[in-house]
C-alpha cells in the first residue's frame, strides 16, 4: 500500500475559515471553490493545517506493515498562482538573482515600449506581460515553487518514515508549473501517470499525437522514456488506463490483450510497478465514468479478467526484471524553458491559424515518433554526459546557454552524431535571441546558417543528389522552413516546390570525428523514419523494425539481455528471432521465427 498525503483537495470549511488561501490565476482574482487544488500552497495558513493532516495521518499508519510507502500530493503544479504574497517574492528572487534593475533591464531588453524600470516596485503583475524574458523568469519560479512545496511534504514524512518505505509524488507532465527534475530531487523514486488512447489508438502506423488522450504506439514509449528521464532511473507508473479516461463522452475502453501489451511495454522502459486509476468506478462525483477495474456493479468482468492475467505475467516473471535498464540508440535533449518559451510565443500555428501552444511538444515528437518507427530506442536528457549515445537529437532547443550549445559541439567533435532541429540554439539562457546568424554557436560547426524561416503546412520532400536518404513518396517538411544556406554542409534532402526549393530541408557536414545533421522543418513520419534509419543503421535491440512488431531491449542485472516483442495490430505477426533465446514467462527455448498473436506480446530472455 501506498499511503497519500490529503492535500490535494481542500475541505470547505477550511476555505471558509480562512478564504484568503484561494488560488488566484489571476491577480486579485480568487478561484472559484468545488473542483481541486483551487489553493495557494504557499500560504502560511494552508501550511499550517496541512502539516497537521500530513503529520496526523502518517504517524498514525507509518509503522504498520502495509505501508511500503508515500506519495506526497497528486500531480503537482496545477495552476501558475497570482496571488499578492507569490508576486512579491517573484520580484525578491529576481531581485537577488539580478542586483539591480539597470541590470533586469538590459537582461530582459526593458527599453523596448517604454518598460524600463527605475525601481523595484515598478515591475508590473504578469497577467497582461508582453515581454518573453519576464514570461520565462515567471515559469521558472513557478515551477521553483512547487517543487519546494513537494519537497516540504517529502521532509515532513521522513520524521515517521521507516528506512524501507519511499516517498514519491505522482507527475503529470504537462502541468505548467512541473519542473520534474527539480520536483524528484526530493524523492526516493519518480512517478508518472502514464495515459493513452486505447483501441485502434495503439494500432501500428497510426500518426497519433500528444495531445489527450495520447495516440499512437510511439506516444505511450514518449511519455515512458520521459518518465525514466526525470531520474534517469527506474520510476512508478501511479496511474494508467484501467478502462475509459476521460469525460463521461471519452469511452474507449481497451481491445482484448492491451493490458498485457502496455503493462510490458512500461516495464521494458523502467517502471517498477503498473497502478490504474483506479480500483473500481466511481458512483458519484466528477469522475464517476473515468473507468476502474471494476465496474459500476462492483463485479469483476473483462477488464478485471485483462489486468488480473497481467498480473499472472508479473508473478511468473518473478525477481527477473529487478535491476533492468532499458536500451537507448538515441539521446533526446529535453529542455522545459524551451517548452515555456514555446508556449508563450509559439513559433508553429494550429490546424486554426492560431498559436500552437504545444509547439514544442510537437517539434520533439515528431523526431521520435521517426527514431521510434526506425526501431532505436530512446533516452531524454536534461544534460549530463552524452558520450555513452551514438546518437543525439536537440530539436527545438530554442533556450541554452552557451555552454549547452558547446557541449553539443564537443561531443560531436569527440565521435557522436548530433541531429539539430528547428529553432534551436536561438536564444540564450534568459530567452534573449541571439544577435548572430542562426543556430548562433552552432552554426560553424554545422556548417550552415540561416536567417529566414516561413510557417506552412506541408512541402514535399525529395533526396538531394548522392544522397544517402532513402525517402518514400510521402515525405515532407510540416509546419516550419528555415532558410537553411550551407557552409560546408551537404544537402540531404530538399524541398520540391518552387520557393522553397532553394534551400535543402535536411544537411549533414563532418564534425571532428563525428558528424552533425541539421533537420530545418518538422519532418513528416516519413522523413523522420528515414533520417533516423540512416543515422542509425543497426538498432542495438537486434531485432529489425518491421510493423506492426515493435522489439524493444534491456539489460538486466544479472548479465542477461531482455527483449519485449510487440504485436500492435489485431492480426496475428511472425518475426524472425536473430539468437537463441529463451521465453521468460514459460522457460521455452526460442530460435528462429516467433508467433505473435492478435494485440500479444512476449518476453525474451538470453540463455
């Protein structure tokens, strides 16, 4: 069992005792009472009487032998506060980060529309900011806020905490006051809420997206690989589908098999343990048709009959995974100020014209999306060594310091193969853009610059002559052109339309003893597959990338490799077996070819 801490949800009558502790989203503007999290966790009063629940409740049931640990909260970093005392230290913190505001001033470009400050108390409120730097500084401090709030709770808990019990919060990751790095640095283990759209939703070769519920085979891997990332280490899933996610108008419970198949496939890439939302549905309140295990009647039926022979999987696997690491082929730069400044100034538009807030969500997944469909596995990371990666991608790094964009360099020079992608090394740490020619430090090494980009919707792609690139008719560059003009670079790949054809969409150039590719557009899943198939010709699963089988791999900590061989499809699948290997579920010995049933999967052991 794991025992939460009830802070999630306020009671009304601590609302009307004390209702100055309302959230305002907006300045002098409280939030209304009767969903959750409408609070200021900041406040001295709200503290106060949480840290009496939180020490009532976990002093009472911490020694008793079920408990095998905490979660602090639930999905953290709802809402980005506005209230009076949270402003007023904002302009504290900067304050002391900056010095002075002649400093703020130039760092931020104040002059710009008369925004210059004299004093302090001059900085206005964010509700109707303009300025990126300003928007950038605020998200950071937001996300600063909750995870010392997360980090409060996990220091309180550790008072009455045996030495065999964890602390954990669950993340959602795309709350945007969620620095998950930050926010885990005070826990024992990372967990996530992983959710995905079922059925035809997990299919082979649908396009899919992030966007909720995420769909797409490779969207569930994305947000798996990205759990693992906030540790670099093996996490908790707290929360997965157990039927329908969602409103009571989102019904899209799983297809025979499903719960086996994601069950495994979380487990491939890290997670330690596989917990749905939840035990059974809901008869009142506001998710009384989010799904759980059982149904309204409380009567085990299918779905209860999927996770229990889930479960049956996991008891004969026994201690075997204990210590697994997942593969990687490909490091993905993960950067949360490039996400912020894409959310406040977007550099995509929607299917309406308008901003695509989820710009860079949508540039960093549709590179994996193509890394994924090539059959490479994939790692996110926020910095660190590279050199154990034979391939990393930073797209849309659109926020680094020079170090950063250094760093990338470096390890191209020392053998690596680096493939940039739009917008990044644009602008420095503070979001201010560069005043050189684009990627800024980048640009020699890459051998290519640019200066002009355009917004489209979708331009044909074709191999530039000699080129390496085996590119399918369906190939195209979406969304986004950057006038890329080569230095030194070769062309890849180039758009066939008649303004855009003067630039190449793809270039590659020699680096040190490595090599840098540059994508300048959101590539198609055609292009990404095969930019990524060239970069990485052999996959180190083994296993060849052919749909609707997905093959992913692991060490485990006893020296054997592992490998998760899915069917996504509701056809049965043979795929050949490069080794001898064993089935870790019923000890068969495997060679040769291997039967996939409809939504199936096995697990491979070496011998």
């Amino acid at each position: 069992m794991v025992l939460g801490t009830p802070t999630y949800a306020v009671p009304p009558w601590l609302q009307r005792k004390v209702p100055e502790i309302a959230a305002e989203t907006a300045t002098g503007r409280r939030m209304p009472w009767g969903a959750r999290q409408e609070v200021d966790f900041n406040h001295p009063a709200y503290l106060f009487h949480a840290e009496r629940v939180i020490r009532r409740v976990v002093s009472r049931y911490a020694s008793h032998p079920a408990v095998v640990g905490y979660q602090v909260d639930n999905e953290p970093g709802l809402y980005l506060l506005h209230n009076g005392h949270v402003f007023a230290r904002f302009v504290e913190e900067l304050r002391a980060e900056y010095g002075d505001v002649d400093t703020l001033n130039d760092r931020w470009g104040l002059t710009h529309w008369s925004h210059r400050l004299a004093r302090w108390d001059e900085l206005w409120p964010p509700d109707g900011n303009l300025v990126p730097q300003y928007d950038l500084a605020w998200r950071r401090f937001q996300a600063r806020l909750t995870a010392e709030f997360i980090g409060w709770q996990a220091g309180i808990v550790r008072e009455y905490a045996r030495t065999d019990q964890f602390v954990t919060t669950c993340i959602d990751y795309a709350r945007p006051a969620m620095d998950d790095e930050a926010v885990a640095a005070g826990l024992d283990i990372a967990s996530a809420n992983i959710y995905y759209a079922a059925q035809d939703g997990l299919a082979a070769g649908t396009e899919g997206s992030l966007d909720w519920p995420p769909s797409g085979t490779w969207s569930l891997y994305y947000n798996a690989d990205r759990a693992w990332s906030t540790r670099q280490a093996p996490y908790l899933v707290t929360e997965t589908n157990a039927t329908s996610v969602g409103p009571a108008w989102l019904n899209q419970p799983g297809y025979d098999g499903q719960w086996r198949q994601v069950g495994w496939a979380l487990a491939a890439r890290g997670a330690r343990s596989v917990q749905y939302w939840h035990w059974h549905t809901l008869h009142h309140g506001p998710e009384a048709y989010w799904g759980g295990i059982l149904p309204h009647s409380l009567v085990p039926g299918r779905v209860y009959e999927q996770v229990a022979a889930l479960g049956r999987d996991l008891a004969a696997a026994g201690d075997a995974l204990d210590g697994l690491r997942p593969d990687a082929d490909v490091a993905f730069v993960h950067s949360l100020p490039s996400k912020w400044a894409f959310e406040f100034a977007p550099p995509l538009s929607g299917v309406d014209g308008g901003p695509d807030r989820a710009a860079y969500e949508r540039i960093t997944s549709a590179s994996y999306r193509g890394w994924w469909a090539a059959g490479a596995q994939a790692r996110f990371v926020h910095g660190g060594d590279l050199s154990a990666y034979p391939v990393v991608v930073a797209a849309g790094l659109y926020v680094a310091d020079d170090a950063t964009l250094d760093k990338l360099r470096d390890y191209a020079v020392a053998g690596g193969h680096l493939v940039l992608g739009p917008r990044t090394g644009y602008a420095d740490s503070d979001g201010r853009i560069r005043a050189v020619a684009a990627p800024g430090r980048l640009a020699e090494a890459a051998g290519l610059t640019y200066d002009e980009y355009a917004n489209v919707a979708a331009l044909p792609v074709r191999a530039a002559e000699g080129s390496p690139l085996a590119l399918p008719p369906d190939a195209a560059g979406r969304a986004w052109v950057e006038g890329l003009r080569c230095a030194g670079a070769t062309p890849l790949a180039v758009y066939d339309h008649p303004h855009y054809g003067r630039w190449p969409a793809v270039t590659t150039v020699a680096c040190g003893a490595g090599r840098i590719t540059y994508v300048g557009t959101v590539p198609s899943p055609a292009l990404a597959e095969a930019v990524a198939r060239w970069a990485t010709p052999a996959p180190v699963s083994g296993f060849p990338a052919t749909d609707p089988v997905h093959v992913t791999s692991a060490g485990l900590a006893d020296g054997r490799r592992a490998w998760f061989l899915h069917n996504w499809s509701a056809s049965a699948a043979t795929v050949p077996v490069p080794f001898d290997a064993v089935d870790l579920l019923t000890g068969e010995p495997i060679s040769g070819e291997l039967e996939l049933g409809e939504w199936d999967v096995r697990v491979l052991t070496s011998r």
